[in-house]
C-alpha cells in the first residue's frame, strides 16, 4: 500500500508521461498510460485493503476482514476522511459481534467521519439505534432508526428495522 501522497504523484507523472506519448505518435502507450493514472487517482479514493476487506466482509469472513484493515497502517495518514469513515464502519460490524462498547465507538465514529452511500449510512445509523436498544436507551435509539428509515430510499433494511421495532416495544 502507498502512502496517499506517492498514489497522486505517481498519478501525475504517469499522466505526464501519457501525454508525452501522444505527442511523440505513440498513441497506444499514451493511452495506456492515462488509463494507469487514473487507476492511481482511483486508489487515492478507494482504499485498495478496503476494498479488500469489503469483500472478505461479503463472504462473512470476519476475522478475514479484521485481517485486511489491520495491513493499513498509520489510519490518519493514509487514508482521507471518507475512507477513515468506512474503517471504523467495517471494524464496527466486525465487533458488533463480540464486542458492543466497541461497536459503538466505531459506528460513532463512522458517522461523524462520514459514509458515501445513504444505504451504508442507513446501515450504520440502524446498528448503532440496534445497540442503544440493547442498553436500554430507547429514545435515541427511535431517532436513529427514524432517521435510518429517511436514508434507506430503496427499502434493503425493512426487515431488520421491522424487527428492532417490535424489540422496542417490548421495551
């Protein structure tokens, strides 16, 4: 893994290259270089151990995915905001099965740092509302799942809101 700065540098020179190329008549070279700076921009956007770790995610490989979040070093530095975001996202699945003080923590800190798609900030939104009712916090956790339901537009999360609806009111 580069550092986030090596990623846009080697994107800039790949890129400067590429257009070297078109100028000289190499036009395939040119191309293929601009296509590889690119993939370098796209790097710096998309974390590659977090892509990674998604897809161990989806496989529900859990220790897998803890396995690949934890290659990244120096979070602060090496990935920008949003990624921060889907770090403490993916390590608050991973404990909300052991651990749900932990849990917390990172769903907190996935939503102040900031998910990209509305499904997964439903997601977050719902799990945290999940174990505040677990610890008896009933009315932060209605908000959250009222908010959960505003961002979930294409209804993925219906079922398990339903179900921790009928938990709350056993509460």
């Amino acid at each position: 893994m580069f550092p986030k700065v090596i990623k846009l540098i080697l994107a800039a020179l790949a890129f400067a290259f590429g257009i070297y190329q078109f100028i000289d008549d190499y036009i395939g070279n040119g191309i293929m270089m601009l296509l590889l700076s690119g993939m370098f921009v796209l790097l710096y956007f998309k974390n590659e151990m977090i892509f990674l770790a998604f897809l161990r995610l989806r496989k529900q490989d859990f220790e897998g995915t803890e396995k690949w979040l934890m290659r990244i070093p120096n979070i602060q530095r090496n990935l920008v905001r949003k990624q921060q975001g889907y770090y403490n996202y993916l390590l608050g699945i991973i404990h909300s099965q052991k651990n749900l003080t932990q849990s917390e923590k990172f769903f907190k800190a996935a939503l102040s740092l900031g998910l990209s798609m509305n499904h997964d900030l439903a997601m977050a939104k719902m799990s945290l509302a999940g174990i505040y009712l677990q610890k008896r916090r009933k009315r932060e956790a209605q908000q959250l799942l009222t908010e959960a339901k505003k961002l979930d537009k294409h209804g993925m999360l219906t079922g398990q809101m339903k179900m921790i609806q009928q938990q709350m009111k056993r509460i």
